[in-house]
C-alpha cells in the first residue's frame, strides 16, 4: 500500500535529512523525522538531541518511480460491507444542554455545518427543526443536533515554496491569530510545505510552540499542496479526539509538485470522514492569470467537497481578518447526524444536501457542509475518535 510522507524536521530543508520510517496501521501516513536548528536561532544554540529510538543510520527505501501507483485507494476496492459493532458519537439533551454522549452505534453520519445569510452574514439561532437533509435525493431523519462550540483540531498547512518569502511574517501573524480567537480547548498542528510536507510542532494549545513551527521556513523550491493536505488529514484522524476536525491551507499559487492529483486528494480527505478543509489563497500577485485561476479551482474544490469556505484577499494586509472570520465560523457551526435510509452493505459515493430555513421563510439561507460520504468510512471515522481519544498527541525528538 503506497503511504503519504510527511516529514518532521527541525532542518535547514537543504540538507540531508536523517531518517526514521515509522510503519503505521492501516490509512496512517509514515513519517520521516529529523532533528536539527530552527530557522529562528543558529545551528550553534541549538540543545543536543535526544537519543533516538530507532536506528537513523538506516537508509530510506525509496519505492520505484517506473511503476504507475494509486496513492489512494478507492473506498470500494477494500469493500462497503455491514459496519461493525462499535461506538459512535452522537448528541442528546440534558438539563437543557446539547451534550455528547457514545452510544452503540456506527452507522451514524455526522456533518459539521456552517450556515449563512444572502449576504453571507453567519445564522447561529437556528434550531433541529429548521434543517433538512437529503442523502442521494432521499430525505432523512435527523437523529442528534448540536450547536455549541465543542474543541476542534486544526491542521495549519502554510506555503513554504519561493514565492512565500515577503509574505509570511504577515501569514505566520494571522495564523497564531486565528489560534488565539479560538476555543481555548482547540489543538492545533503546523505544516510548513514547499516539495515535501514538514511537520514542524505537533498537536498543542500553545502559542509559543506553534509560533516556533510557523517559524520553520526558508521559502524557496516548489509546491506539493496536494500531498500535504492528504498527510495533514491522517495526522487529524490519527491524534483527534473530537469530532469536529479543521484543516486551514494558506498558499499563493498552484500545486506543481505532488505525486497526487487534486481529485486523489479530495478523494482521501472524503474517505477519511472528517476533516473541513478552509484556505486563503493569497493569488492577487500571481505570476500568470492562467496559474491563479487554477489555483482558485483547486482551492475551491478542496473546501466546498469537505464543508469548508476558500477566500481570496485582495492583499495581504486583508490576511489577518480572514483567519479571525475563520475561527469565528469554525466556532458556530452546527453538527447534525443521521442513520442513512440506504442499507450500510450498498457502497459507492453518497452525496449529501442540507438546507435549512429561518424565521423569515422568505429569506434565503445557505447550508454548507461536505458534499457526501462513502459508507465505510462512517465506522472508521467513529472507531478513530473514540478508540484513540485517549492517545496524546505525536511527539518529536527534542
């Protein structure tokens, strides 16, 4: 099964890394760690190194590159067979307050929903009784509702390539912003990208750590977007222990570089049943009209297939603002749940519309939430938050 890379490294990018493959369950990534200076102090300053616990004197085995692999399987390949027993998570009333609780029950499809008005004003007084949900064109019931702002885990994947330079004091400022406007329970990663994906701070909810990730970077090389959105979704899926899973992609141009295309990416995210995916594309310099333009298609398709919105600043002093109104969004979505009316053993893609009305019947509303599903990866997105909600986050050598 060929596996997403993502590299941990406290590096300079140019030079060899020393690796570590680590061999994950199935659906996990594999990783490559490195350890060496921040781009913030001198190689000189930098502490010693823990010992390691694997062998890095062992060679990377690189896979051969005259063979045409799918990086990503498709769902039904493996089969669309009857979930598991197993738990689920789902919501109810108590006291008069929207709670989670776990329940027997893995057939139930969540979705993460952000609602607003003709005038794109977010609606955050809505009740279960103004939404409605249709699955391949058949309504559904809605079984659960919440509308509180729960913690979520945020995947922050910022542009690393050449072009990137003058901008990313001014992007690595919104970013911690954005973090900063959030719920104070939220967890938050950082990947810095350009040809390859670098995890440079795993989860936390320190400020100070993900400004030291954020401050990983040398701008220069190409982009491989795809590539490293597939990687930062495992890592989501691996070490979240919400429901509720957030990837936010800042970037300035197209992706010219991963192995992926942008629909083996999609597909993955999708498969995965989780992540909502938001970006900033920053392309009011871009270098051609042509190169924006498909930059925006694909930034587009990434966040209106998982849920999420894609904004388009006209400079970047306009950044900061974008990340605040991300977290403002992120913080009142809504989560419904349902139990498909489609037995479980019938795969395939299934896609998903909700709409939803207000006190003004008059007054249009637009419900954006993912576009679909496919069933297998209800019981794995269920089996992940709850079997490994009480596993820490991934750590790195010091």
């Amino acid at each position: 099964m060929t596996k997403t890379v993502l590299v941990s490294s406290r590096s300079v990018r140019g030079m060899s890394p020393i690796v570590s493959v680590l061999l994950l369950c199935s659906s996990q990534s594999v990783f490559a760690q490195a350890a060496a200076p921040t781009a913030a102090a001198p190689a000189a300053q930098q502490a010693p190194a823990a010992a390691p616990a694997v062998d890095y004197t062992r060679p990377e085995i690189q896979p051969s590159q005259d063979v045409d692999r799918d990086p990503v399987p498709s769902p039904d390949a493996v089969g669309n067979g009857p979930a598991d027993d197993g738990k689920s998570i789902s919501a109810k009333q108590e006291s008069g307050n929207t709670i989670y609780t776990l329940h027997e029950n893995v057939d139930e499809v969540l979705l993460n929903c952000t609602v607003v008005d003709e005038h794109g004003r977010l609606v955050s007084d809505l009740g279960q009784g103004a939404f409605r949900i249709w699955e391949d064109g058949n309504p559904q019931t809605i079984a659960s509702f919440s509308h509180q702002d729960v913690p979520v885990a945020i995947g922050i994947l910022v542009d690393n390539s050449g072009s990137m330079r003058d901008k990313r004091s001014a992007v690595n400022d919104a970013a911690l912003d954005l973090i900063r406007h959030s719920n104070r329970s939220d967890a938050a990663f950082v990947v810095n990208f350009s040809d390859k994906a670098y995890l440079d701070q795993g989860f936390t909810a320190n400020i100070s750590d993900l400004e030291k990730g954020l401050s990983h970077y040398d701008a220069r090389g190409t982009t491989a977007m795809y590539d490293a959105v597939v990687a930062a979704a495992d890592e989501l899926t691996r070490h979240s222990k919400g429901a509720k899973q957030v990837l936010l992609i800042i970037t300035d141009g197209a992706d010219n570089a991963s192995r992926l295309n942008l629909e083996q990416a999609v597909r993955r995210v999708q498969q995965l049943g989780g992540p909502v995916v938001f970006s900033i594309g920053l392309l009011y310099d871009a270098e051609s009209k042509q190169e924006a333009e498909r930059a925006k298609d694909d930034l587009e398709k990434l966040s209106n297939e998982t849920g999420g919105i894609a904004y388009f600043p006209s400079s970047l002093s306009d950044v900061d603002n974008i990340a605040n109104e991300v977290a403002r969004v992120i913080r009142n979505q809504y989560t419904l749940g349902y139990h498909s009316t489609k037995p479980t053993n019938i795969g395939g893609y299934r896609t998903v519309h909700v709409e939803a009305m207000g006190a003004d019947k008059h007054e249009k509303l637009t419900v954006r939430t993912r576009n679909g599903y496919y069933p297998r990866e209800i019981k794995q997105m269920h089996a992940v938050q709850t079997a490994q909600a009480g596993q820490k986050p991934a750590t790195k050598p010091q």
